[in-house]
C-alpha cells in the first residue's frame, strides 16, 4: 500500500513538472516567437511614421512607390531591416514593427504593428536639403518635452536602393553623426562658462577681466592664438563670450579662483568622461549616443586650456551639445531627456509605449544656467539678421581638424519662445570650402519647426 502511494507522488510530481515545464515553454515560446520571426526571413514588418502621419519606413518600398530619395534624409537614423545599420531605430526596434502575434501568426496583410516618432519629415527634409552640397548633420528637439523634431545627417543613402553600390559609400554614410563625438570648437566655452560660474559664483566671475592682444603666451610658455589677430583688448566675461575669446577663456581656467579639481567636477557631473575615465554611452530608443569626453591634466597645460575651449582632446556629440541647451534655456540645470517613439502599435492595433517626458539629474545648478541663460541671449542679438525672427541664444564654434588643415563650423543654441521651445545643434563640415553657413541651416531649421 505504502509502495503506491509512494508511486502515485511520484506520478504526480512528475506529471506537475511536466505541465509546469510545459506552461514556461509556452510563455518562453509566446516571448520571443517574435524576436525571431522579426529577425528571420519571412518576417512582416509595419511601419515608422513621422509626427503628421507620413511614412519614414517600409520594408517593402522601392525607388519607384516613394520616389527618389524619398527617404535620404532620415536613411541613416531610421535605417532599415537589412542589417548594415545597427544603430538605427528599425535596428534596435524592429521587434514592435513585426506583423506577428502567438495567437494569431503571421499578419501581413491587416497587421498593424508600427512606431510613430516624434520626427518632422518636413522640417527634416528641408534641413538636409539646406546643406546643398556640404556634409554636417543638424540636430532639434522641444526642450520641454524631450521630442526629438529635427535629425539629419549627411552624407546619406536612399535605403530603398539597398547597398550593392557600398564600396563606393562616402565615409559617415551608415551612420548618424548626430550621436557621435565632433571637436565643439567654441561650443565648448558653454560648458566652461557654466563650470565658471559655478566655481566663482556671479560677481567674482564678473569682476574679471583680462587682456586679449591677438596672442597670449600662458604660464607654462605656450601661446594660445585668438581668431582676431589685433586682439580684443581688455573684456568682461559677457564682452569675451560674445567674441569668443581664447586668450580670455585661456587665462580664466588659468585663474587661481578656478582651481581645475572644481572645473573637472563640474565636467564630470556635466557627463564628461575626464582622463582616464572610460567613455561609456546613453541611450535614445535604443540608439546608442557617446558621451563627451576630454582630458584635463595642468591649468597652466596649453591642452588642457585647449581643451577647455574646444580643441585638444575635447569631443562632444552634437546630440550632447544640444541636450545642455534644454538645461539652459529651462533654468533649471536639469536636462530634457530625448525620445524618438512617441508610441507604438502592435499587430492588434493596441497603442503602447507611451513617451514620457524625463529629465536628468541636476548636471549644473539652476543658478548658473540663468546667467549663462542671459549672456546666451545677449549674444543672440549678433544674429538677428542672418537668424532674424527668433528671439535666440546661440554660441558658435570654429573646430579645427584634419591637424589645422579643415575647419568645421557648429552653432548650438535655444529660441525663447513657449509656443517653440526649440534647442538645437548644426555641425557644417569644412565650412571654407561650402555653398552654405551654418546660420542658414538654422534659419532654415527654425522656419520649417515654426510655420
């Protein structure tokens, strides 16, 4: 009798097992059918819309049911299911565009799984046709919200011509250079203006002054070359940020009050990675975006001065420069956090993945980001006729690279404007030698978002 019912335990232990095996296979196979059906060859896949409806990916589209180049202005960021790409938006999503359910299979022909971004094709196709001929990339967002409205990079592809001609692919072509590190150029003087105020406080930070003669020799014997040969004499803060001083900006981080222990803190909680900390990344929907980086070693050092302006070892990505904007331009020294996906749709046409606004922990103080707020604004003025219409706070720089041999032109800046709470980033690559100025992709920017 004992021998049974050790029988019958044993039975049913097995028999629990069994189904209780069974039910994890299923809920295992129910998980991710998907992700392989989405990665293999038989896979249905919907679409990516932009704000106002309009297509910016279709597995199935041809030169000839779009057009030509229908979608080269967004071909590197949205990308496509053909696995060159990987840090695109298909590429790291492509499971909420599959046309494919547990219950109900495969779904080609009624499915309706889609992303619906944020992303003004509009605005974004007259962005990149701004460019003409130069290469660069362009970047916007609504700083109140983290909506990603504007991103373009060039050189681009027609996704729908496929890449047999991808040995002849220009340099950059697969990639959106929005997220990747560029030398700022004089961009950099916002974040060292932000550390100086930060460090000194206002009325110490504006009781300096230092004298620009078009060279200045550092303290450790090295000079640093201002754009204005004749020099820009004896300025404020306000007056050396509207001229973008070297020399000034050079002396500053030279300053006993502006110990570099505190403008490395500052960095770091900016999201530098300083010296020999690693570079690591963040994440926009998936898609991978570098950290800025730099290395600061001695004050007195002519690349840590440099890098302090915007050269040495100092890279930023063009998404990263505009992100600290958000910060500025709220007052709170919080950024905006960005977003692609609005929302999505699945096969059922149930909405989810809602977007929600987010910010960041506080990178630099409120305080410092009124005051940089307004001298921002102040400079703005310089530009009220080659960006006329907008009330604008704006900082250009001038990156050398290629060892002095090109320059890169940027302008990163915010519009005060409730209705148009737009920050932005324009990187023009090799400007001596473009049709176009980086005030006129802006200008162009801002009339397309605005209208």
């Amino acid at each position: 009798m004992k021998s049974i019912k050790r029988s019958l335990r044993l039975v049913s232990i097995i028999v629990f097992a069994f189904i209780a095996g069974m039910i994890m296979l299923v809920l295992k196979i129910q998980k991710e059918a998907s992700f392989y059906i989405s990665h293999s060859n038989t896979a249905q896949l919907g679409f990516v819309y932009d704000r106002n409806g309009e297509i910016l990916f279709d597995s199935k589209a041809t030169p000839e049911t779009y057009g030509e180049n229908y979608f080269i202005d967004v071909g590197n960021l949205i990308g496509d299911a053909k696995g060159q790409m990987t840090n695109t938006l298909v590429a790291n999503n492509i499971e909420k565009l599959n046309n494919y359910s547990f219950s109900m299979g495969l779904v080609s022909k009624d499915g309706k799984s889609s992303i619906h971004t944020s992303l003004d094709h509009y605005a974004n196709r007259k962005v990149y046709d701004s460019f003409g001929t130069s290469k660069g990339c362009a970047v916007a967002y609504d700083y109140k919200t983290g909506e990603i409205l504007v991103c373009t990079s060039l050189p681009s592809f027609d996704v729908t011509k496929g890449y047999a001609d991808i040995e002849n692919f220009e340099t950059g072509t697969l990639i959106s250079k929005v997220m990747y590190g560029t030398v700022p150029g004089s961009t950099q003087k916002v974040s060292t203006l932000l550390s100086a105020f930060q460090i000194m406080g206002k009325d110490k930070l504006f009781s300096k002054s230092y004298t620009c003669n078009g060279i200045y020799m550092n303290k450790g014997g090295n000079e640093i070359v201002c754009h204005n040969s004749y020099g820009h004499g004896t300025q404020n803060i306000q007056q050396a940020f509207q001229n973008s001083c070297n020399p000034f900006f050079a002396q500053l981080v030279e300053d006993d009050d502006m110990p570099l222990e505190n403008i490395i803190k500052c960095y770091e909680k900016m999201g530098y990675a300083v010296n020999d900390d690693k570079e690591q990344y963040f994440d926009i929907n998936g898609i991978k975006c570098e950290r800025a980086s730099t290395t600061l070693k001695d004050s007195y050092e002519f690349n840590t001065q440099w890098g302090c302006i915007g050269q040495g070892e100092t890279l930023v990505s063009p998404m990263q420069l505009m992100m600290w904007q958000s910060g500025i331009a709220n007052q709170t020294g919080k950024m905006t956090m960005p977003y692609l996906i609005k929302y999505t749709t699945n096969v059922e046409n149930e909405i989810g993945d809602w977007a929600e606004t987010s910010y960041s922990e506080e990178v630099f103080t409120p305080e410092s980001s009124t005051e940089v707020r307004q001298i921002m604004l102040e400079n703005g003025k310089n530009y009220s006729e080659s960006i006329s219409g907008y009330n604008i706070g704006i900082k250009s720089g001038t990156a050398q690279i290629k060892d002095g041999e090109e320059e890169n032109s940027l302008l990163v800046g915010f519009i005060e404007d409730e209705r148009h709470p737009i920050a932005f980033c324009v990187l023009l690559e090799n400007k001596n030698n473009s049709d176009t100025r980086s005030e006129n992709i802006v200008k162009t920017m801002l009339d397309a978002l605005c209208q």
